[in-house]
C-alpha cells in the first residue's frame, strides 16, 4: 500500500515494514518501517509517513471489518543494519582467525 499510494518524491524508492506492534486494545500500531537511504532521506520518509497516517487507517478502514481502526505511529526500524553490521564483524573476526591458523 505505501509503494503503490503514496507518490511523495521524498519518500524512498524502497519501504518496507518489517513489524507492527499494536495495544491490547487496537486503539494504536507502532508501525515499523526500514528502507534504503541516509539518515536524511530515512527522516524525510518517516515524515511523510506519519503525514499520510489518516489516509493509511482510511484505507484500512475499508479493507478491514475491525471495530476500531488504531492511530498509527511510524518508527524506523535498523536491525537490517545491525544485522549486516554483526554479520560484517564475524566474518572479520572469522579473517582474522584463519590468518593465525
């Protein structure tokens, strides 16, 4: 739905969610979101996200037969990059290993 509705120049060229977690009560979703980019185009897009927040629970509306649909808060979610980062560090550490053996 953000690729496809959301035609905002500011916002990446890739989005994705990668969780949603919401209240016991469906009353608000923390809606987690990772992407490509700098730190500068990951705010701008996240900015444009939380704008088009009512358009987003309008769309889910429709398509959703929930009583209540949640506010909706977007976070920037990083583990894709600490997961590359922790992968980088322990093929290092794996270098540096098979050099003393």
């Amino acid at each position: 739905m953000i690729q496809r509705q959301i035609k905002d120049p500011r916002l990446g060229s890739l989005v994705s969610v990668t969780d949603v977690v919401t209240s016991p009560d469906l009353s608000y979703a923390k809606v987690f979101v990772s992407g490509l980019g700098s730190e500068e185009e990951r705010a701008a897009t996240l900015k444009v996200l939380t704008a088009a927040a009512g358009f987003f629970r309008r769309e889910l509306s429709q398509q959703l037969s929930f009583r209540r649909i949640p506010e909706l808060a977007f976070h920037w979610d990083d583990s894709i990059e600490r997961g590359a980062r922790l992968s980088e560090l322990f093929d290092r550490l794996s270098e540096s290993r098979d050099r003393r053996a």
